[in-house]
C-alpha cells in the first residue's frame, strides 16, 4: 500500500528548520546529527522536504494506526540525500479525518537492513 495523496503531502519548513535539523531541540537533536551527516542543511531546508514527499511516494506504507483524530502512516525506505549514501529512514504521516492530504509528522533513522 502506498500513502494516500502522497503527491500532495505536506512538508512544512518549521519541521525541518526547527525540529529535524536543529541540534539545539531537545526531541529533534539526535535526529538533526544524523540527517546533516548526509549533507542536509537547514538553509536548504527545501532539498529535505523534497526528499521527505519522493520518500513517501516510492516506499510503501508499513503501519497504519487508526484514532478518533485521523490516521498515521509510517513509511519505511531509502531516503534520497545531498551526499548520495540514501540512508534507511522512517517517516510518519498523518491524515486527519476531514483532510485527504497527509502532512508530515517526523523522520528517524531506521535500524536494520535494506
């Protein structure tokens, strides 16, 4: 199963500038050393976004969690970066229930193989 919409899906650039690529946020630090690893930069926050929406077009959907708000959808696959090594990554999206256009939620690094 592919995300729904993926073509459409939202990627807002506070979650990239001010969460994933950050090494000052508390939740997103950890995430930030990894991803400017592979050249990400927050400047050119708009190259991550890109990758983020090409991630959840070309992967398939792994888990599917349904509550009262809507559904969450995580995506697992080779996230395409600035250096080229394309790390195993998991991205969540969310649905909410009178939307149709997932919107980003958060990226981490997938442990395991490819």
């Amino acid at each position: 199963m592919k995300l729904p919409e993926a073509e459409k899906a939202v990627v807002p650039r506070r979650k990239i500038v001010d969460y994933l690529l950050d090494l000052a946020h508390p939740d997103g630090g950890p995430k930030a050393a990894f991803f400017l690893r592979f050249g990400f930069t927050a400047e050119a926050w708009h190259r991550m976004a890109a990758g983020l929406k090409q991630h959840a077009v070309q992967n398939e959907v792994g888990k599917v969690v349904e509550n009262k708000l809507g559904t969450r959808y995580s995506v697992e696959g080779e996230l395409e970066t600035p250096d080229g090594r394309n790390p195993l990554v998991r991205t969540i999206w969310f649905i909410a229930n009178d939307e149709t256009v997932p919107r980003f939620v958060t990226a981490y690094p997938k442990r395991g193989r490819r």
